[in-house]
C-alpha cells in the first residue's frame, strides 16, 4: 500500500531511539500515521513540529499496518511557535483533530478549514497584552465545523419552535438548535446564552462563543462520540483568550 501528498503534522511521539511516530491531515486521505526513521535527531525534528507543512509518500506492506512516512518540508509555519498565542491555538487545533477524527477518514472541508486557520495563525503577529489575536473568531468557526463534521452540527439561524430567524437568544441543550427569546417562555433558565457572535441579540463575544461551542464539544465529542473528556489543549487556550481584557 502506498499513499503519497502534502499534509501538515497533528502531532508526534518519540518510537526507540531515533525514530518518531508521526501524524499527519491530508485533505485526499484524512488523518495517517506512519513511522519516520530518524525523526528523532535535531535536524529532522524541527521539520516535524505540529503544524508544519510536509511532502511525504506512506508505505506499508498491509492497508492496516502503521506503514513507513519519507518526509520533505513542503512550508514552514514558524509563526506558530513564535507566541504562546500562536502555540497555544495550534496546540488545541491539533489536539481536538486527533481526538476526534478516526484515521484515513478524509474530511476535505474540514481540512481546508485547518490549513486557512494554520495560515492565520502562523501569519498573525503575536497580540499585546490585553488583545485577543486576529484568528480568535476563525478559531470560533472552526470548531463550529469540527461539531457539524462529527455530525454534531448547530443549527443557529432560526427558531426550532416557531421557525423565526428574528430575536435569536437561546439554543437547546438537547437538540443544538436556536430558539427566540419570545418561544423560550418558562423553559429559558434551562437553555444556553446565544451569543451575538453567533447570530443572537444582545451582547456576548468570543468567550461566550466558545462557552457554547465547549459545551457541545464536551458533551457530543467528548462523551457520546469519544468517551472521555476533551484534551486539556482546549481549555488552555479558551483560558488564555479569556485571559484578555477585551474579550
């Protein structure tokens, strides 16, 4: 078996003494794991750092064995770990892809999505004290499309009692979907804040966002889909956006 294409590493583990399990998101094959001969050295270990751009060709003698990776660097991404903004968002994006995805799942939107926050990432400079970075609601949306790749999509944009798309303030626990201020009646202390951010009325920015979107990760990524609690990459980086005084 052989696969061949660029990818951008998720994540990486010492195998022996020289060598490095690595894995990769292509957008034609989904998320590969193969053994890297030599990884482990200090040359090769800078091109292999989470988030980085690769050539590799995979080969293995069986389809469901770990197979061998030959990697070439395709693009550097050297933002990502210039700032603990950068490298604490590229940390929670490669952390909840291999949480969630099985691999050699392609899911070509997704990971067009991935390599556009990558980019916006690497490419933003590194914010000040008391400032959000630039891809903070790239970030947001992303994982939006994380949940409706998983089959755990929102659906925000009208009413699931009345149909309405106007006066948005709620979205059901149990069903992910939008519900307005005047068909919440009594049942309102039991639903979740709709961030204007997300298409509700009022206030509510990136911090309530991803509240929300933690909530359904927590509870149908993490519980119902993989049994366990989400990576703690997560929570790090929602703390250090909160972390900002304009959020």
């Amino acid at each position: 078996m052989e696969w061949s294409g660029e990818a951008s590493v998720m994540s990486q583990r010492r195998h022996g003494e020289n060598a490095v399990i690595l894995t990769v998101l292509s957008r034609d094959a989904g998320l590969i794991s193969g053994l890297v001969p030599g990884g482990a050295s200090a040359k090769r270990a800078a091109m292999l750092q989470p988030g980085g751009r690769l050539a590799l060709r995979w080969r293995a003698r069986l389809e469901d064995q770990l197979g061998t990776f030959a990697a070439e660097p395709a693009r550097a991404r050297p933002g990502l770990i210039a700032g603990a903004d950068a490298l604490a968002g590229v940390n929670a994006v490669t952390a909840l892809l291999t949480f969630a995805l099985p691999e050699r799942d392609p899911h070509p939107r997704l990971t067009d999505m991935t390599e556009a926050l990558l980019d916006l990432m690497d490419a933003a400079p590194a914010a000040g004290t008391g400032r959000a970075p630039d891809w903070a609601e790239a970030y947001l949306h992303w994982e939006m499309r994380l949940l409706e790749d998983m089959g755990f999509g929102l659906d925000l944009t009208r009413c699931a009692v009345t149909g309405t798309r106007e006066g948005l303030a709620y979205v059901s626990p149990r069903s992910g979907r939008a519900v307005s201020a005047a068909a919440a009646g009594d049942w309102a202390p039991k639903l979740l804040p709709l961030p204007a951010m997300l298409g509700g009325r009022g206030n509510g920015g990136i911090e309530d966002a991803l509240a929300l979107t933690g909530y359904f990760l927590a509870s149908r990524l993490g519980e119902v889909h993989a049994g366990r609690p989400l990576p703690p990459a997560r929570a790090r980086l929602v703390a250090r956006l909160r972390a900002a005084s304009d959020i």
